[in-house]
C-alpha cells in the first residue's frame, strides 16, 4: 500500500494494523497514539486526522506528554550523526539545516541538549520543519528558561505541529470523506 497522497476514504477504511504500519511514527516512535486515534473514525479530512490526534496528545497528564518527548532524538545529536534517525526526523533536521553545522555550532547544540535534558529529563523537541538551525539553537536555549511544566506543554505543540505535517505527508490534503466506511 504507498502510503503518500492517502485519499481519506482509504485512511478511513484501514484495518487497525494497517492504520498503525501507516501513521505509527506521526508521533516520533509512539504507535500507541495512533492506536488511540483508530477508533475515532471516520476522519472527514487529513486536517480532522491531525486534530484528533493534537486532542489525544492535549488529554495526556504531563506525565504522558512528557513520556511521548523521552521517544524524540536529540536534535543533531549521537543518533543524526550515526544515520540512526527514522527516515522522517532525518529529513526534517537535514531541511533545517542541522546536518551542515559547523564544529563550533555542533558543540554549542550538545551542549544545549545536555543542559536541557539535565533540567527536564526528556530531549527538546521543536518542529525543525518550521525554523531553521539558528532559530532551533535560539529557542533551545531561550526554553532552558521555562519551568519544568511549561516546557512540558511547550514541547508537547511542538509535537503536534510535527505530527499534522507527517500526516499531510501522507493524506492528500485536498481529499475529503465522501461517504462513511464504517
């Protein structure tokens, strides 16, 4: 089954298993959120798949959100630097531009990411799709900032906003439920 430019009505008629292949990393290594937002069909359109699930990331406790951040690599950390990425966060960090770094600039992101995870206790997350290099080390450290609670939220967004651009990757945006499959 390709799995780009998904009309709805084919999202809607996946079977489960089918549905968790499809969308188990629009949330960066968590199926589980995708097989809390199987049952939510029929989905009208690829914008109400991403809210649904945006609404199922917004129930989690903090505890939750913040488990969903521990599944995120470090932005052109240990693991982008191995190759080690899922095909989808190697694109986006490569896009931002976290693959063409200077040494200095390299060294300044390892230690920011050290420096984050030591206070928070999960990886800083930031829609690399939306900023580039400088804007991703400015907010990293601007975020160092916040309270434990407020970067939990924070990051969590920045995961919604990862996850409705990995869908409209693969659900024809323009596509829109012509009949209920259920």
């Amino acid at each position: 089954m390709s799995t780009t430019n998904l009309p709805i009505d084919k999202v809607n008629k996946m079977t489960y298993e089918e549905f968790i292949e499809c969308f188990g990393n629009v949330v960066e290594h968590c199926s589980l959120c995708a097989a809390a937002v199987w049952r939510e069909r029929p989905f009208r359109d690829a914008q109400c798949l991403a809210t649904c699930f945006g609404d199922f990331i917004d129930r989690l406790p903090i505890s939750g959100k913040e488990g969903i951040l521990r599944l995120h690599p470090d932005l052109a950390g240990r693991l982008a630097q191995a190759g080690k990425l899922t095909s989808e966060s190697t694109r986006e960090q490569a896009n931002a531009g976290l693959g063409r770094m200077s040494g200095e600039e390299q060294q300044r992101m390892n230690r920011l990411n050290e420096r984050y995870k030591d206070k928070f206790g999960f990886p800083f997350v930031i829609c690399a799709r939306e900023n580039k290099k400088d804007a991703i080390l400015h907010g990293l450290e601007e975020r160092l900032e916040n309270s434990p609670q407020t970067e939990s939220i924070t990051g969590a967004n920045e995961v919604k906003k990862i996850c409705r651009l990995r869908i409209l990757d693969i659900v024809n945006p323009n596509s829109q439920l012509t009949h209920s499959p259920l």
